[in-house]
C-alpha cells in the first residue's frame, strides 16, 4: 500500500474537512476583495451560503471519523457562520418608500449617532428650518 492510501485510511475525509474549512473562510475573504479592492458593493449573500455549505462538508468529515480536532472545528465554524447569518440579516436597510417632498412632513425614523446618543424625528422639531444632508460613504 502506498503512502496516500494510507494517510487515507487513518483519516478518511480529511479532505472533505480541509474543504469544508477552506468554503467558511472563502465566503468573507471573497466578500473583501469585492467591497475593498473592486469596489462592487452588494448584498454578500454568497459569503454565509458558502460558510453554510462548508458547515456541512465539516459535519460530513467528522460522521467519518470522529476525533476532537474535527468537533473543535464544526464548534468553531458554525459560530463563524452563524455570526455571518446575524450580521447579514440583522443590518438590512429599511425599504425605499421613495424621495422626501416639498412641503410634506419628513417620514417618521430613529437613529443612533456616532456618540452612542438616540436620533428621531422629535429631534428635528422646533422653530427654525432644518436641512439634513446625508453622505454616502465612499471607501
């Protein structure tokens, strides 16, 4: 028997488990090069469906062969992935309802500002005019 069959026998899907490993990382990797160096800024949608699927190819490995190294694995990866479930899902933007008009009062909101302190529409009530501008970020 050669030295691959070998390895291969004492620790059958070790392949699975390195790419199983390799998808969880590639999804936010992937999600950076897109955002920071091709500036194409999109949902990463791609990033937790890749971690997900990595998820399952470490599931498949350690159903092969159990040891600690691989339940350290699928702990630690599902985690990653879950954090990457929350964050996609829990900073969705609230729906277009369309530009702001002349004359109409300014739609209800609630925001946090960079100090920590809270931000409504009660907040832009009084006697003098207020212009909000909003600037898009650009990195």
């Amino acid at each position: 028997m050669n030295d691959l069959n070998k390895t291969t026998a004492r620790h059958p899907g070790r392949s699975l488990l390195f790419f199983g490993m390799f998808l969880a990382i590639a999804g936010p990797v992937l999600m950076m090069l897109l955002t920071f160096a091709a500036k194409i800024l999109i949902t990463p949608w791609y990033a937790p469906l890749l971690g997900t699927l990595g998820v399952a190819l470490i599931f498949l490995a350690l159903m092969r062969s159990r040891s600690i190294w691989r339940w350290t694995a699928l702990v630690i990866f599902t985690l990653f992935v879950g954090f990457q479930w929350w964050v996609l899902l829990a900073m969705r933007t609230p729906a277009y309802t369309g530009p702001v008009k002349d004359g109409q009062p300014f739609p209800a909101f609630a925001t946090t500002l960079a100090d920590g302190s809270a931000f409504t529409q009660a907040d832009l009530q009084g006697d003098q005019n207020t212009v909000m501008v909003f600037f898009r970020g650009h990195w």
